[in-house]
C-alpha cells in the first residue's frame, strides 16, 4: 500500500501568534516554524504502517511520499519527515498562501500523479485553522473520507478508523483508497534520531511549481483585516473558596 | 424544513449528507452548519464538491460576503471576504445567540441518498444528564493535576452536579484516559463561552485558553501562582485543588 502524506509548515505550536499593526496579517518573521503537529501524528502513523508498529502487520504500508505545498524552507518540514521514515518528498513551491480549496485541488493532481491507496493527513493546520482541506481533498477524488482519526486498522481493502465525535467516537469502514485526517490520540510522534536525520538528507525531494499540475489556484477570497481579540485582563486573587463564591454571586455568575 | 432519511443519514456520513445537500442546493445561495465535528466533517466536502471556497468557524457576519473567523488559536481575527456566489459556511455555535423557537415552518420530506462509500461499523456514546458542553451556564473543567479518571470524576462530578454544570477538560486530561475525548476544551477541541468557567489544575496553554478565552467569568484553582491561567481568570485561587474544590462545595451549601 502507497502512503500520501501531506505536510504542512505553520507556526510552531509554543509560539503566540502577534497580529501586525497594519492589520495585512500574523507577523511571521524571525518566528520559529515547524511541521503542523496533525502533521507529524499523521507521518507516525504512515511509519507504523510501513514498520508493523502497535496493531499494524509489517509493510501494511510499502512506500510513504510527503508533499508540502508552499516556501522554499517547507524543504525543512519535508526533511523532518524523511528523517522520521517517510521515502521522498515533493515541493511545489508558492509563496503565495493558498486557499483551502486550491491547496485540495494541487494534492487531487499530486494523486492522480502518484497514485496513493490512501492519504494520511492533519486534522487542521494549527495556523488558519480551516480543517477543511482533507474533506475537500476526498470530495475532489470521490474518494471516501475518515476525519479526526483516533485509531486506524488496514484490512481487506479497507481502512477502519475510530473517529472522534460529537457526543464520543464513531467507528467507519472505508474501502481503499481513501482519505483519513488524523486527530491528536492517534499515536504520539518520534522525534528523529540524529543517524536518520542524516540518512535523510540523502533521500529525494522534487521540486515543482504549482504551474506545473495546471490546476486552477485563484483565490476566491480576500482578507479585508487581521485584527487581535479583544484582550483580558488578570483579575484579582481571592482568599479562599468562601470569598470566591461571594464575588460571584456580586457579579451574577452564581 | 426539508427532511430527509436513510441509513447513512442517519449516522451523519459526510459522503451521504453531501450527495443529499448539493442535490438541494442549486435553489439556495448559502449552506450553514454549525461548526461541530459533524458540521467540520461534511461541510469542506459539500464546499468542494460546489467548487466554492468553504469559510470556516464565523464568529461574525459582516455583510452578505463579509465574515470575521478566528485564526492561530484565536490569537487573530480574519475578515474575508468571498468572491463565491454561493457561501458555504460553518458557525461558532457560542458566538451568536439561538433563534427564537417557536417556529412553524412546513416539514417537506426530500429523498435522502446513501453514497455507499464508507459504511458505519458502530459507535460509543458517553451518557449523561448534564448540560451539554458547548451550551452549558457553567463549565467546570478539570486538568493533568486530577492524575486520574477515578480522581477526575470524584472530584469534578459532584461540583458539577452542585452547579448544574457541563464538566470539560485539557487536553492533557483526555490523552491520559481521566475524561473522555468529548470533553477537550480547545484550539481543537470544543470551543466554549458559558457565564462561569472553572478551571481545576489546568495551566492554561495557548491551545487551552483558545476553547474558553470567551468565557463570562473565568475562575482559576491551581497550586502554581504564575501559571499563565490566571493571566486570563477574573479570580484566582492559588492552592491544592484538595483541599479548594471540598471548600468550594462547603461555601456552596
Ligand atoms: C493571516 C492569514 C492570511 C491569509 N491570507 C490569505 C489570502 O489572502 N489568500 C489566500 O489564498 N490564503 C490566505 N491564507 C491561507 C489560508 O487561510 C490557509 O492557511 C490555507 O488555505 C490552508 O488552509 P489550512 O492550513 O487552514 O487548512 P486545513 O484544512 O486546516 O489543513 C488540514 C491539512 O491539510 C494539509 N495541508 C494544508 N495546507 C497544506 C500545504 N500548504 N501543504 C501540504 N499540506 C497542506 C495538512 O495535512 C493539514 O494538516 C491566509 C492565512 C492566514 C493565516
Ligand atoms: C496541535 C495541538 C493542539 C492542542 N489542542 C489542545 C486543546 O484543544 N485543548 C487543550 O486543553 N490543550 C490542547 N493542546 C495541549 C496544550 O498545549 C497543553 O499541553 C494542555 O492544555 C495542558 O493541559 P493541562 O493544563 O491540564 O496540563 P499542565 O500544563 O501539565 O498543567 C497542569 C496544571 O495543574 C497545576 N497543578 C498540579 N497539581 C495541582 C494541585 N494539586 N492543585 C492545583 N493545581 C495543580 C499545575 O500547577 C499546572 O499549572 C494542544 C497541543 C497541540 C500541540
């Protein structure tokens, strides 16, 4: 089975986000950057698939390809996830940040390309936060979809994923291929050793332009304004649990 | 009101409820979910398969193509604005206030479409009697300090039940198995904006404050007198959850 792995650079997830003064965005500069963590739970979970960790039988998976779209440093995301077990890696480089939509419709090109049996990927990207592209994803291919796993079984042509609800979990069984977001309890991500960070540096990246699938990525909507929220202030620290319950019931929460 | 049934439906499949709504939808100009795990599951499909760019999680409807959605955690509020003709949206249930009820609008029934894509194998809810999370007055969350389901639930139930709250959750609390994943109050979790927020041994991480910041009145308990929570709690109590939470419920009576 052939494992697509999107993977996405963002933010990294300790960092707070700061609005610029112009109101055009979040200012990312001199901001440390990593791999969507949905990302990297995704990547572990095609390394298990490929290693026959946890319930998976070895070689469930055969070969794992990453694709990131966006700037010339998403190289590192790929790279992280090559050190992590992924075999190589696809670039299309924009620098322009593209709309869920668009980024479903290079990845449908990027499938009909390599021909995957099933895409694993984020949730949601941490930084705009759509949990949308997955759906899309599945909805361009037709392909079934398996959203917020939190355990995934291959088997006769299927993938059974435990999903996390409204209300608990739901259980699907998706015929291959197929698309399946990961959710934060499907497993807990390696950290790479230093002999596969360096092994990975040998592995292939190709590097492509988002000209090169022909596929339409015109924005459909325009940011107006990046604003902050409105901000909170600290309060006041009470005694005990008698003066707490008298504050609240002075302002009208009790 | 339209309705439609069938087996998938009835389990909200995202590939039934989207062969059933973009059959309807050449006669509307929007589609609006709220954003729960349902909505979030089928509304991108439904969005794609119209080749319209999906907006997510609205907290405010500027004009009829304007919309402010929260970004990084809620750490950035995005106005955009769609060139779509038509709009698929998703809403933050908590950031607007619910319709009158009362309504008496005709109920249509509509065929409703399986896909036959993926199927349903079964599912595992958690009962309860409380409040629901997302709708709750009064939330009473508890974090990684319980250190474990017996202690959460001994703990946080009862206060509950005192309040007639809804009982919420970190992340850390969920991935250690002390609550069920239901209860995650987040960035990716629920997000929540109750008149009270309790929050019971939970630091307050950026991901944490994203699913309460909105809350009316936020009330801290935690035995670390810096943890970033308090940098956000109306009133603080630094102390030992054991011996805070059994005073709480004395001075509640
Ligand atoms: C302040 C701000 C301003 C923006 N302005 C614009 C604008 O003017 N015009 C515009 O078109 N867009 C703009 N964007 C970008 C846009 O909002 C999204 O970031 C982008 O469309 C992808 O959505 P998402 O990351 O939220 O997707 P999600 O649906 O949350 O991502 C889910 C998963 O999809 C995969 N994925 C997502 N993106 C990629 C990628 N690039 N490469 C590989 N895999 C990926 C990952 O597996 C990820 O976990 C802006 C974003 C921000 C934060
Ligand atoms: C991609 C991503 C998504 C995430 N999404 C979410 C999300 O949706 N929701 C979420 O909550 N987190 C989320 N997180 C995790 C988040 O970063 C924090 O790790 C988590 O919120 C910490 O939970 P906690 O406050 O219970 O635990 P800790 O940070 O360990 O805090 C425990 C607190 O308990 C206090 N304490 C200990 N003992 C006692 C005692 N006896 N009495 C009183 N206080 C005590 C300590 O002082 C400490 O402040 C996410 C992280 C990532 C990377």
């Amino acid at each position: 089975m052939k494992v697509l792995v999107p993977v996405k650079r963002v933010i990294d997830y300790n960092v707070k986000a700061r609005v610029k003064a112009d109101q055009t965005g979040v200012d990312l500069a001199n901001v440390k950057m990593s791999m969507n963590p949905f990302d990297e739970i995704a990547v572990e979970e095609a390394v298990r698939l490929k290693e026959g960790k946890e319930h998976h039988a070895a070689g469930t998976a055969s070969e794992i390809v990453v694709v990131s779209i966006g700037v010339t440093q998403a190289q590192e995301t790929i790279r992280t996830a090559l050190a992590m077990g992924a075999d190589r890696g696809i670039l299309i480089q924009s620098d322009a940040d593209l709309e869920p939509l668009a980024v479903a419709k290079l990845l449908a090109a990027v499938v009909a390309e390599e021909k995957p049996d099933l895409v694993l990927m984020g949730k949601q990207s941490i930084d705009g936060d759509n949990n949308a592209v997955g759906q899309m994803l599945a909805a361009l291919l037709d392909w079934p979809q398996a959203t917020f796993a939190a355990k995934i079984e291959i088997a006769g042509g299927a993938a059974k994923v435990t999903r996390e609800v409204d209300g608990g979990n739901q259980t699907l069984s998706a015929p291959l291929p197929a698309v399946v977001t990961v959710d934060l309890r499907l497993n807990t991500p390696r950290y790479a050793s230093l002999p596969n960070i360096m092994k990975a540096k040998k592995k292939e990246i190709a590097m492509k332009a988002v000209a090169d699938y022909g596929v339409d990525v015109a924005p459909r909507l325009t940011v107006r304004k990046v604003t902050a929220p409105a901000t909170r202030s600290a309060g006041i620290k009470v005694a005990d649990a008698a003066e707490l319950v008298s504050k609240l019931k002075t302002v009208g929460a009790l | 009101m339209l309705l439609a049934e069938s087996g998938e439906l009835g389990h909200t499949l995202a590939e039934a409820v989207t062969a059933t709504v973009v059959g309807l939808a050449d006669g509307y100009d929007a589609v609006l979910a709220p954003a729960s795990m349902d909505g979030k599951n089928y509304m991108p499909r439904i969005a794609a398969k119209l080749d319209v760019a999906p907006i997510s999680d609205i907290v405010e409807v500027v004009s009829a193509d304007t919309f402010v959605r929260p970004i990084y955690a809620g750490n950035a509020l995005e106005t955009i604005q769609t060139s779509d003709a038509k709009k698929v949206i998703t809403v933050r249930p908590t950031a607007f206030a619910p319709a009158a009820e009362g309504g008496s609008a005709p109920v249509e029934t509509v065929s409703g479409t399986d896909a036959g894509k993926a199927s349903f194998v079964g599912e595992e809810m958690v009962k309860s009697d409380r409040p629901e999370l997302g709708a709750a007055k009064i939330v009473v969350s508890g974090g990684r300090a319980l250190g474990s389901a017996e202690e959460f639930h001994a703990v946080m139930d009862p206060l509950a039940d005192k309040l007639g709250a809804a009982v919420g959750a970190s992340r850390a609390a969920v991935d250690a198995g002390y609550a069920p994943n239901d209860y995650q109050v987040g960035q990716t979790g629920k997000v929540v904006a109750p008149a009270l927020y309790i929050a019971i041994g939970i630091s307050g991480a950026i991901q944490h404050l994203a699913g309460m910041k909105d809350s009316k009145v936020i009330v801290a308990i935690n035995k670390d007198a810096d943890a970033p929570i308090f940098q956000v709690a109306d009133y603080g109590i630094v102390g030992d959850y054991k011996t805070v939470v059994p005073e709480l419920m004395n001075a509640l009576g």
